[in-house]
C-alpha cells in the first residue's frame, strides 16, 4: 500500500506544461503566452479591422496580416499615421532584432488625397514603418528618427482579397 503523504497528485499534460517541458524555462505561462502570439494568425479570420501585404515590395512581409488600429499618430508634417498591430508578427531577427518579433508597425498613405481616417481608397497603398522608438507609442508623435521605412503595402478590406493580390508575385 502506498502512503498518502508521498503520492502524487494525477498527471494532466496540459499544452502549458508541454511547452514548458520543451521550452525548459521556468515561466510556462510566459511561454504558452508567447505561443498563442505566435500562433494565433490561423484564427485571424474577419475579425482585422484591415490586412496588409507587401507582395512584389518587401518579401519578409507579402503574406498577408491581420492588422488592429491601435492609434493615431502625428509628426511635424502630418498627422494621419497609424498605428497597427500585425499577425502574424514580423520575424525580428531580418531587422536586427534577435528573437524579438515585431508586432506593431507605423503605415501612411503614398498618394496624395488618400486618408486612413477614415480609409478613403480599397485597395489603400501606403509606406509601412517599424518602430525604432517605443516612445511614440506612449506619446504618439514620431520624428523621423524614431522609424524605419520597411516596404510599401497596400491595405486590403478582406484576407480574401489580400491573399489574391499576394498570390499575383
């Protein structure tokens, strides 16, 4: 018979603790978090406010990405630029970033009498911009040193209509 005070309790494998044996990190929920990130883009569906692709532009970003408005930001010049989250994340280690992925992007129009707020033209053609300066996130006011042009794109109402043009390169 074996003694209550030492057995064990039963085992779950949980996908956590999966990931977690893996990993070989000792903050599991960190990393189950930072794999629903990664992994989400399959449920990304119609839920996006809009998607964006760069294809023919930018290889690392022509698939397609859900993107979030997260913002309205403004510099010296202009103050129509938006501020996105994408998925999925663009893969940081291309841009210097080692393991840290990029999750928010800057994009503005290119064409003269276009807007963003609201989106005036589909498909709507803009420069897209990673943050080198997490403080325009919190202040929202970018100077040109605090960003990087990346690519143009071109914003897309649906994942359907993104994936045609994207399909076209």
């Amino acid at each position: 018979m074996i003694d209550a005070a030492f057995s064990l309790p039963p085992v779950r494998k949980s996908v956590e603790s999966i990931i977690w044996s893996l990993c070989g990190t000792q903050y599991p929920k960190f990393q189950f978090r930072r794999f629903r990130e990664l992994t989400r883009h399959f449920d990304m569906g119609n839920e996006a406010d809009l998607f964006l692709t760069t294809a023919g532009e930018n290889e690392k970003l022509s698939v397609p990405r859900a993107c979030w408005v997260k913002g309205r930001l403004k510099d010296h010049v202009r103050d129509d630029y938006m501020l996105i989250r994408i998925d999925p994340p663009l893969v940081g280690q291309g841009f210097g970033f080692g393991d840290r992925d990029i999750f928010d992007l800057i994009i503005s129009t290119r064409f003269e009498g276009a807007s963003l707020f609201p989106i005036t033209e589909w498909p709507s053609h803009v420069y897209v911009a990673r943050i080198l300066d997490e403080e325009i996130v919190k202040t929202l006011v970018l100077r040109k040193d605090q960003v990087e042009l990346v690519a143009w794109g071109m914003l897309f109402k649906t994942l359907d209509e993104a994936n045609t043009q994207a399909k076209k390169f």
